[in-house]
C-alpha cells in the first residue's frame, strides 16, 4: 500500500519517495530482487540515476503492474530527482480518434447523472434507469459512456475514461470509471479477485418464504431467446446472496449482494425461484405498475487503485423506488 504523499500535478503523478520506501518493505518481490544482469541486491535510486535503474527498483516492490511501469519506461514516463518520483500516469487522449469521445458535438444534449464519488483516479456516476452503459449498435447516443467523457471534456480533462462493470440499461445505481490505465488495470484486477461489492435493492413478486438465502445457481445464454439467460447446469458460477428487508401480501422489498457477476444474474436466479422483478416482463414479472425491472444499485464499495484504502459509494432510492415501496404498503421484517 502506499499512503497519501502524492498527487497529481497535470499529467504526471508525484511521489514522495520517502513514503514509497517507507511501503516497500511489505512488497518487495523475491523474484525481481536482481536486475536482468544479475547484480544481487537492487541500489537504491539516487538523484541523477538512470531511469532503467528506478524502473528496477519500481518492478521489485510490487508497487504497479509490471506492464504499466515498462510502458511508461518505453515513452519516457519514468523522472526521479532525488526526493520525489514521476510518473506519466495522466496523459490526455486525442478526442478527435478516441473512442470514448469522437462521437461527441458541441450542441451533444446528454442526460448528466450526479457523481456519487469522485477522485484523479475513478469516479463514480449515479446512472439512471433507462441509460445504457455503453451502446450496442452503431452510432447509438445518450450512453453513460460518452456522459462520463463529456464530463472529463468539458473540464479540460480529457483522460482515457473505461467503465470498470456495468448495470442493465434498466437498473439504476453506482457504475465505476477509471480515468487512466493504472486505475483500469488496478480496478480490473480487483474485479477478478471479488473485491468490489455490489448492493442492490429489488422489489420481486410474492412473498419470500425465507428470510434470507443464497441462490447457488450457474447461468448460460438461452438458446431460445437472444436476448435471455437462463439457469443452466453448464453455465457459468452465478451466485447471489439476499435477505429479506419488507414485505406484503403480494410482493417483497429485498437487499441482494453479488458474489458473481453474469449478465441479469439478479433477475435470472430470483425468476428461477419463483419471484421475478415486478416490472421485468422479459423474465415474467408483470408490468402492470411498472415497465422496467424493480432493480436498484444501492450502494457499491471498492479498493482505490493506489492506497487500497475502501471507497463506498452510496445511490439514493430513485423516485421509482420511493413510490413504488408506498404503494406496496411494506411492512419491515
């Protein structure tokens, strides 16, 4: 881990070094402990030392993706003067090619959801029902993608912007964004190894008989609807865990948390079980109340790419939400 001496000073990233020394004793990493000509132990960079020598010193304490720190060392993204470390971990990308941005026009009308949270590494927008993350077909607009690259733009920023998961078009709550390469492959590996949790509220049909549970159930694609996943026992891991939070006679007001993340894994296990997403007509719910799925991204908690430290990003309950929980008349477990 290292702790919060640094920052961001326009397209570099400072380091004090002694903090990173400070944090290296607990990531040093045997195998890179000497250089590729053999030298037993590594020197410790002085003012004036090559890059190639920092860059070593770098690679065998574990600080950042070996990848990222040889691509930096390639373009010249590595300067040390003695006290402080530099790192090309900001360069701006040409919106006129990228892909996150050249689809944009000065008279571009996007639908600007807030940001739940917001750093010089990730940021966190609150997306709504109704938006896609991302489009699907060509020249599709109005995504949470280019809302994310026209917030960096119209700061000046304009950073290489990838959204780290997405959500349904139709389920509203927190997505994370890397706003550089360091972050996306940090938050990349974090998704791997499970550690960002994902919350979610849903209002599903019927009364659950359980108070909470786990649905241990693998999904695949179904073959016939192209659209639709269906439980299948050569699918992939899917594994949802929830409780029970109100309830009425004729529905229930659930929490549920991912250990996996297929795609409508939410909307596939609880319609398996017998209690689709009031609203969700694609896997039985009725849309009598509502036309899209009762399903809510409450809050989701990540590593920071750089300190490890938690970040919690908390979504308010939609006005959806609000209103559809009065009309049920829930009634707390």
């Amino acid at each position: 881990m290292i702790d919060g001496r640094m920052k961001r000073n326009g397209q570099w990233l400072e380091l004090d070094w002694l903090a990173l020394g400070a944090a290296s004793s607990d990531t040093i990493n045997p195998e890179s402990e000497k250089d590729p000509a053999g030298l037993p132990e590594l020197a410790q960079p002085r003012a004036g030392s090559h890059p190639h020598l920092v860059r070593q010193w770098l690679l065998a304490r574990s600080f950042f993706p070996q990848k990222w720190i040889n691509r930096l060392f390639s373009i010249g993204g590595i300067q040390w003067n003695g006290e402080q470390l530099q790192l090309l971990a900001f360069p701006p990308v040409d919106p006129r090619s990228d892909a996150s941005y050249r689809h944009l026009r000065r008279d571009t009308k996007l639908n600007m959801p807030d940001v739940l949270y917001e750093d010089d590494f990730c940021i966190v927008f609150d997306k709504p029902a109704g938006m896609a993350v991302h489009g699907s077909s060509p020249g599709q607009c109005g995504t949470l993608d280019e809302a994310a690259a026209w917030y960096l733009l119209s700061q000046g920023d304009p950073l290489n912007i990838r959204h780290i998961h997405r959500l349904d078009d139709d389920t509203s709550g927190p997505v994370l964004y890397a706003k550089n390469d360091l972050a996306q492959w940090k938050l990349d590996e974090a998704m791997r190894a499970k550690a960002i949790d994902r919350q979610y509220m849903a209002v599903v049909q019927g009364r659950m008989s359980k108070p909470s549970g786990t649905i241990n159930m693998p999904i695949g694609k179904d073959r016939h609807h192209p659209a639709r996943r269906r439980v299948s026992e050569n699918g992939d891991l899917a594994i949802s865990h929830y409780e029970v939070v109100a309830a009425s006679s004729r529905s229930s007001l659930i929490r549920v948390k991912l250990e996996t993340g297929r795609t409508h894994q939410i909307r596939v296990h609880l319609s398996h079980i017998g209690h689709p997403l009031l609203g969700d007509g694609l896997y039985g719910g009725s849309t009598a109340q509502l036309k899209h799925q009762a399903l809510h991204g409450e809050k989701l908690v990540f590593p920071h790419p750089l300190t490890d430290s938690l970040i919690e990003a908390a979504s308010p309950w939609p006005q959806w939400l609000k209103q559809l929980s009065e009309e049920m008349e829930f009634r707390s477990k």
